[in-house]
C-alpha cells in the first residue's frame, strides 16, 4: 500500500469510519477516480455530521433536564 492511500485510510479511520467505508474509499482510490474519490469523501462527511447533529439533540435533553431540576430544587 502506498502512502498517500494509507493516510487517507488512517484519516478515514480517525474520522470514525468502518471497514466497508474503508474499503470502499480503497477502491476508488486504486481505480484513480479522484472526482468519485472525492464525492465519497462528501458522503462520508454528510454521515458524521448526521452523527454529531443527533449527538446534539442528545445532549440539548440532557441540559432541559438539568435545567428543570435546577428549577424545582429552588
């Protein structure tokens, strides 16, 4: 594996994608089509952002909690 390719895995990786994502990214790459490349990269990004977005929502449920508790404890 040459080293670009692997940066971009090792990249991939830390960005929290799995191994079919991986692989997938691979495939382009080997087959040199940087505008499809690219475009993957794209949909990979739109996924974690998917992820961070319900993380928030997640959270933001936790601080009405913690403010309606606050407030009942007064």
């Amino acid at each position: 594996m040459n080293e670009e390719l692997e940066k971009i895995l090792n990249n991939l990786s830390d960005a929290g994608c799995g191994s079919e994502e991986l692989q997938k990214a691979k495939q382009l790459y080997e087959a040199g089509d940087t505008e499809a490349l690219i475009r993957y990269f794209r949909k990979c990004r739109c996924s974690r952002m998917d992820e961070l977005h319900e993380s928030q929502r997640k959270v933001d449920c936790l601080d009405y909690l913690i403010r309606q508790t606050a407030k009942t404890n007064r």
